[in-house]
C-alpha cells in the first residue's frame, strides 16, 4: 500500500514527491455575493419616471386645492367672534378647554375637524416627492405650513387668533394620514434606492462569514 510522502519546502508548503498521485484539486472558492438580494432588487424596482412624475403632479394638484379650502376655512374674516377669541401660546389649553364644554358634538367638531384637517398632509407629502418621504419630513412641513397659516390668522384676520393646539392637532392628523396611507404610497411611488445602515449591515456580516468559510 502506497503511501503519501510530503515534504515541506523552505517556505512551509507541502510538495509532493514526484512520481506520487496528484492530490485531488481543492474546489473552487465561492466568489462574495456582490448582485443585490431579490427583495433589493425587487424593492429598486418601481413605476417609471413618466409615472412617478403623473403622481407628483396630482399630487401638487390636490395640495394646491388643499390650500385654497385651507385658506378658505382660516382666513376668511369673523367679526362676530371677536369678543370670543384670544391667542393660546400654551400647549393644550384649548384642547382641555374643548374636553371640559359641555356640547358633545361641538367638542368632536373642533377637536376631529383640526385633525382630519392635518391628514391630506399626511397623504400628498409622501406622493410629491422622495424628500418629502417619512415621519419626521411630514411632521416638520406640516408644523412649518400650519405655524404660518396661524401667524397670518393672529396678525391679519379678524375674528381669528393664534392657537399652538391647531398646530398640534393639524400635525397629529397629518401622521395619521401619513402611518395610515401616505407611508405605503409613497413606498410604491417613489421607492427606497438604497438600504439603510441596520439594513445593509446583516448582509454584509454574512457576506464576511462565507468568506472566512470558505477560506477554512
């Protein structure tokens, strides 16, 4: 029985003495993955421009009819109330002032009608545009947009006063719109291109961990 004698070069490698087999070949290493995983890929994929720019358009559209019922619900003057209206620079004094009335119905008006106020925010932010995706996007514009529209009502309007808690409630029903509608339609519009850190980092460590594998 023959048997295999191996000597070891100057460098530490293993040679094998002529005239005994050939020793079977390694198998060929696995080149890392470099091609992105099919949920990435499927997730790059989208509509097309042509598509994506329709939607952009209506979307433009419906936030400038958006705008006008805006401007038309709280700049229109009301000379009647002004013995009734005063600035509110504290959080939450007039919701409570709203939950402690009496009237029901009034107290679901006022509080719901500022809510669902807020929510075509929520919706036509994440449509417009790519940079205009996300929670705290949405949140930041609607905050900036109804802080005007309430600085125009308190300096220019009669009958109208700044109210912080407008702020506030538009906002809350503008990331209603946005966790409810708006986040998964502005998913399928305008696509995520790139994975983000916590998500691109798994595939890395088990791109490494093939690796070192393989080298074993």
């Amino acid at each position: 029985m023959r048997m295999w004698r191996r000597d070891r070069s100057a460098d530490g490698a293993v040679a094998a003495k002529a005239g005994d087999p050939a020793p079977p070949p390694e198998p060929p290493r696995e080149a890392p993955r470099t091609v992105p995983r099919e949920a990435e890929a499927e997730e790059r994929r989208g509509p097309g421009r042509a598509v994506r720019v329709l939607v952009a358009l209506v979307a433009l559209v419906g936030m400038v009819g958006f705008a006008i019922v805006l401007a038309k619900l709280t700049l229109n003057a009301s000379p009647a109330s002004v013995p009734l209206t005063h600035s509110n620079l504290t959080p939450g004094s007039s919701i409570r002032a709203y939950l402690e009335q009496p009237a029901f119905l009034e107290t679901v008006k006022q509080l719901g009608g500022n809510v669902l106020l807020g929510v075509p925010f929520g919706v036509l932010l994440p449509l417009f545009s790519r940079k205009t995706r996300g929670l705290v996007r949405v949140a930041l514009l609607t905050i900036v947009t109804i802080l005007l529209v309430e600085l125009v009502q308190g300096a220019l309007i009669t009958g109208r006063a700044f109210d912080i808690d407008d702020v506030l409630l538009n906002t809350t029903g503008a990331l209603l719109g946005y966790l409810l509608v708006g986040r998964r339609l502005g998913r399928a519009v305008h696509p995520r291109v790139r994975r983000r850190w916590w998500q691109r980092r798994p595939a890395r460590q088990k791109g490494s961990e093939q690796v070192l594998a393989t080298d074993r």
